[in-house]
C-alpha cells in the first residue's frame, strides 16, 4: 500500500540527488530524467529500508529515531516528532527529531518546543487531529493547513484500518519554509506513506505481542493443568518444582514451605525424595524464612550477595546458601497461600497488603546464563501456584486426606462400570464370607510321624563295665532268652571270688569247732578269755549264712552281666559290632533293640502344640458317642508317596516334653501314637519317616482355613 501511493505522487521528473528529495519541488520543470530517476531510487530505497525495519523486532523507540531522522534527513524537515495513545483519551510523545539530532523523551514531561510551538501546544493540535481521523467515514490521514505541521495519524490496521477508523498514534513534521501546494501535497503524501509503513510496525508488533501473549497463556494452562493433577501435597509441589524448572529453562527449582510456623523443604526439581537433615535442605530452609519475612522477591546475578540492597539477616543467608550450592545466579519469590476476602466496603487504596507468606519458590543456575525477567516469571509462577498449593495444604490434614481417599472410591464407584464392578465385588465377597461361615469342610491336623514295631524291646546295660561278647549282627532274628551281649565287671568278680573265700574259711572253721567238742581234752582247756565252743559255733553259722547270701547276690548280679533278649524279634541296631565291641557302658544304657516285626505296626506322631487341642477333644467326641469309637488317621510314607493307609489314635500324651535348657526355643511337640490298621508295604522298615493326617471332625471352612490366623490375631489382641 505504501509503495502505491509512493507511484502516485505527482513529482516524477522534478528531484535532486544532492539536496533533500522534495525540495527539488521548487525546480524548474526541465530538470533532466536522470536526476528525477535517481531521486525516485533514493525515495524507494527510503521506504524499502522502513518497510525491513518494520519487519524487524525492534523497541518501538528505536524504530521510530530511525523513521523520523530518515524521513527528516530525505524530506528536508526541520523536526519530526511520534505520538502514540496511552489511554483511550491520552497520548504522549515519544520520539522527537530536530534538525537530525534524536532528541529522547523521557518520563519526566518537558516544555520541548519546535518551531516555537510548545510540546502541550502540539500534543492539543495531534488529539484534535485524531479525533478528526476518527470520526471520518474514510481514513485520509491528514487535515491540511498552509501553516504549521503535517500530521498525519497512524492507522490501527489490528482494529479494522480503513473500514473501522481508529488510530493509534500520529506523525508530525516541520518544514522550513511554505512552497508551493503541489509540494505541500508531495509532503503529506510522503508522511502519510511513513504513517503506512509505522501502521505496519505496529500491526506486526501488535501480532508478536498476541502471539507471546497466547503463549504465555498456553504455557500458564499447561501448568495450572499438570500442577492441579495431583492430590496429596507432596505431588502437587513435586509437580509445581519442575514445571517451573521447565518454564524457567534453570538448573533447579525448590519448593518451600511454612508448616506449623517452621520451615520445611517439601521437594527439589528432579529429585524423588529430600534428605532434610542434609547441609542444603538446611540452609535453603533458613533462607526462606528470611525472603518471607522480607515479603519481596531477590535476585542475585553474580558477585557478592553482600553487594545487594539486603537486609543484613537475609544477605548472609543468602550468601551461606550460595557458598554450599555453589550456584552462579539466584532468584527467590515468597508465595502468600492464605488469601483472604477482601471487604469491598473498604476503598482498594486503604486495604492492608497481605504480609503473611506461607511458601517459597528458589530458582538457580549453574552457568550464569540467565535470561532478562526471569524474576519476574518466577513471581508470576508463584502466584499461579498459590491457589493449588494452597487448596494441597488444606486437604493434606487429617481427617480430610483420609476422607478425600474415601470420596475419591466412593465416587469412582458411582460410575456405571465401576458400580456393576463394586456390586460384583460385593456379590463376590459376601458369597466368599457365606461360604467360609456355612460350607462345612473336614478339619485334619498334619504331624510328622515315626513308623516302629507294635511289640519293641530296649536292652539296658544291668551294670557298670565293658562289653565283652556280642553274639548278634543287625538284622539277626533272635528267640526269647537268646544271648545277645556278655558284659564285663572286674570289680564284681573280683568281689564274688572275695565272699566265695571267706565262706570257704567259714566253713572249714565251723568243721574244726565239731571236732574240737568232741575231743575232751580240747573242751578242757576252755579258758574265761575264750568264748565258749557253741557261742563260737553259733557267731560262724551266722556269718557264713550271711556270706552264702552275698554270694548269692553277687552270683545273681554276675549272671545279669549276660544280657538275653526278652522277646523273638529282629535286631534293628545297625553296625552292632563296631559299635559296641569292647566299649565301656554305664547301667542303665541302652545297648540293642530288639523289635517283632510280624506283631504289627505303629506310629509316633509328633504333633504341635498349637494343633493338640483339636486332636484331644476329637478323641474326647469319639469316646462319648455310642458305642465308642476311635480317631480316624491316615499316613503317607516318605518311601512310598503314591499310596495312603489307614489308621487311629490309640494314646496321646498326657504332658508335653519340657527341658529347661530349651526354654526359648519352640514349643516341644506333644506325642501321639497312632495304630496301623492296614498292612504297610513290605518295603516298610522300623524307623521310617511318615506323615499322618488325624481327622478332627468336620468345621466350618473359614474355621479350617483361618484358624491359625484367627488365633494369631486373638493373641495379639487379648495377650
């Protein structure tokens, strides 16, 4: 549009090359073709050179000094000048050129005058201008007068150019001199080009601006959206960290925040769990404290923290944080989570600012390579945070996070799928509970058990001493009274040889006192320190029926050294001659046993503790019925796993082994002998390992299957 109108200006032919280029206007009109080409270029190559700066991202300050010194230094205007609308009803100036030297603006208004025109004079004459361009049915730009400057206003193309007038600000330029009309009009449409061309700057700045903006907002949707995910507060900071990590584009992001008035880091960017006791959780706690109490963002970009406008509290725990996490740059912004209503009574100019922080966000970089404003996103993360953070720490208290559990199942069952699955599952546990409570199952207690012979036999050693003789071999099947072992007591032959002498001394005593009676010549010799021949005769009957006893005893105890066996059987010790030829035995010790396999066969089950009293008043409901019965058992031997015989209970001990040195260890089994009533295979042997399943009547199966569980838990709870 701007190089149309660029066409259409009626000075073709009549420009310099070495003076500005509308003020070959005032040539005559036989100025040769080649100047007027040349000044064609030099004003295309002016508007091609605008139009690439309009293109470009520069400050609008910036683009503006280009404009106004170009189009002064190619239009030969003394000064220029560029409005832009603040308010609907304001605007100000921001640029001023005067004769080719950028005069900035600045914030302070100046009384700044141009061709004796004071800066307030001018900003009346612009807002007239405007209000004209505004209410005119097409946008033309310009209200000429022979005197004073050319204004032209700059389009709003973004709210509709020509079809819906709106300007957003106008140009202004001062000329030396009055020439003629036709260079006038030269000059207004040469500015109203520049007014295009700044009207294109500001569309495509407008457009940026929009799409940073949707940017922003999308970014700020996608965290409002990741950070509101989570339900409990941990992964609702977890999830506040790192997403502004991620926004941030910096090395590592902290949460923390205030719980019951202490400080406390709840997560770091990228780490699962926090080390609290570490050096850096506690550092970066007593930091925060600080920036709340302070109540205003820090950054730190490099150098000293005691360089920056601190508090002396709050510098030197910043620089004890920087010295133990060694970052480069630091940013810090305190988050307020008890937000509360404000009285619209209250005018907002006296409401009193929130000074009470409750969380807080620390931002750092390794590498020094920060980008401008990040303290200002972070305080903008911040506060978009606040409300979740706030709502995670309010939920997180017992008993609401315990109810919110509970509402979150109860509300996943309300759904359609969910609550025939819940009623399923419903279904399914009372079946299982009616089940356990009503089906009747058969209650078996499992017990190790030792096979043996219905008739056995021990032999004890009878005395102290040595083995001297064995007369059997494993295995060897033996009659009742066959020797087995001869045993041998030195000491007790010794003794037996000791009586039989003196009963032999005895005897031959009492021989002489016959014969010494019935000789008279002995008989008179009796004397008082004698005793008389019958006293004699009768003290040495009685010693040797005494003798004649001990050798008796001993002659008894003599022949017990030879050990017989008490019954026909089959000697089950094995290795019998290595292990007790010659070996010295105590009384008392048992030596052999001696088993009758074809009596029959029973078991020894060992049965635990915990299981006795099922088994005891299983055999107590067998004895009371009518008639009598016995405990039903079954057993498996370890040989023969395939095949399951039969048989009962015929005792169980009354008292369970106890040993005080065992005190700590489990329970010692209770003893039960069991009767086989079947024929075992005839691969059994005495001694084989078994296991017996007794049957204890019928239960209930969740009592079958829960007892032991049952009773644990019933211990744990009564004990």
């Amino acid at each position: 549009m701007s190089e149309c109108r660029l066409r259409s200006l009626p000075i073709a032919g009549c420009f310099a090359t070495d003076v500005p280029i509308l003020e070959v206007m005032s040539d005559p009109p036989l100025v040769s073709a080649d100047r007027s080409n040349a000044s064609w270029s030099q004003l295309e190559a002016l508007v091609e050179r605008l139009h690439e700066a309009a293109r470009s991202e520069l400050m609008p300050r910036e683009f503006f000094r280009r404009l106004l010194m170009e189009a002064c230094a190619a239009s030969g205007a003394t000064a220029g000048g560029a409005w832009l609308r603040t308010t609907r009803d304001a605007i100000e100036l921001l640029v001023e050129v005067s004769d080719g030297a950028d005069e900035a603006v600045g914030a302070v208004p100046r009384d700044f005058s141009v061709g004796e025109r004071p800066v307030a004079e001018r900003r009346d004459a612009v807002r007239r201008q405007l209000k004209f361009v505004s209410q005119a049915i097409a946008l033309d730009n310009h209200h000429p007068t022979d005197a004073g400057p050319i204004i032209c206003a700059i389009a709003d193309v973004a709210a509709g150019g020509a079809s819906s007038p709106a300007a957003v600000g106008a140009l202004e330029f001062f000329f030396r001199d009055q020439s003629s009309s036709a260079l006038q009009e030269a000059r207004r449409e040469l500015v109203t080009t520049l007014a295009s061309i700044a009207a294109d700057y500001h569309a495509l700045s407008e457009l940026r601006r929009l799409r940073a903006t949707a940017e922003v907002q999308l970014q700020a949707v996608d965290l409002l959206r990741r950070i509101q995910q989570p339900r409990n507060l941990t992964g609702t900071a977890f999830a506040v960290a790192n997403e502004a990590r991620r926004l941030l584009s910096c090395d590592r992001v902290a949460l923390l925040l205030r719980v019951d008035e202490t400080w406390r880091l709840l997560c770091v960017s990228g780490a699962s769990r926090v080390d609290r006791q570490s050096e850096f959780a506690r550092l970066s706690e007593r930091l925060a404290e600080d920036i709340a109490n302070w109540g205003e963002p820090i950054l730190h970009e490099g150098g000293h923290a005691d360089e920056l406008d601190l508090p002396p509290r709050l510098a030197s725990a910043l620089a004890d944080h920087l010295d133990c996490s060694h970052a480069r740059q630091l940013a810090g912004a305190p988050i307020g989570l008890e937000l509360s209503t404000p009285d619209e009574t209250v005018p907002s100019s006296d409401r009193v600012k929130r000074t009470r922080y409750d969380a807080v966000l620390i931002a750092e970089r390794f590498d020094g390579a920060a980008d401008d404003g990040w303290q200002r996103q972070l305080v903008e993360i911040g506060e978009l945070c606040a409300p979740s953070l706030a709502r995670a720490a309010t939920l997180d208290r017992f008993p609401v996070r315990t109810a919110l559990v509970w509402s979150d199942r109860l509300a996943a069952w309300q759904r359609p799928l969910q609550r025939r699955r819940a009623l399923w599952m419903i279904g399914a546990a009372a079946t299982c509970a009616a089940a356990l409570a009503f089906v009747p199952a058969q209650l078996s207690v499992e017990a190790p058990a030792t096979l043996a012979a219905a008739v056995e036999r021990e032999i004890f050693a009878s005395a102290t001493g040595t083995v001297a003789e064995i007369r059997v071999e494993h295995g060897q099947q033996v009659r009742q009274g066959d020797v087995l072992i001869v045993l041998s007591d030195p000491e007790l032959a010794l003794k037996l040889q000791q009586v039989r002498g003196e009963v032999d001394g005895a005897r031959e005593r009492l021989a002489a006192l016959a014969v010494t009676r019935t000789d008279r010549k002995l008989a008179d010799r009796e004397t008082e320190d004698r005793l008389p021949l019958s006293a004699e005769q009768r003290q040495l009957e009685e010693r040797l029926a005494t003798l004649r006893a001990q050798e008796a005893l001993l002659a008894e105890r003599h022949e017990a050294l030879t050990l017989r066996s008490p019954i026909a059987g089959e000697v089950l010790t094995p290795d019998v001659q290595s292990l007790l030829s010659s070996r010295p035995v105590e009384r008392g010790q048992a030596l052999l046993t001696i088993a009758d396999v074809g009596s029959g066969w029973q078991l020894r089950a060992e049965v635990p503790q915990r299981d006795v009293g099922d088994v005891v008043e299983a055999q107590a409901a067998a004895v009371a019925s009518n008639p009598p019965t016995s405990v039903a058992a079954s057993f498996r031997l370890s040989g023969d796993v395939t095949a399951t015989y039969p048989a009962h209970v015929v005792a169980i001990d009354s008292a369970a082994p106890l040993e005080a040195d065992g005190l700590e260890d489990a329970a010692a089994p209770v003893q039960v002998r069991l009767a086989v009533d079947a024929t075992p295979p005839a691969a059994a042997r005495p001694g084989m390992a078994a296991s017996v399943r007794i049957d204890c009547g019928r239960r209930s199966l969740g009592y079958v299957w829960l007892h032991d569980a049952a009773a644990t838990i019933y211990r744990w709870i009564t004990f």
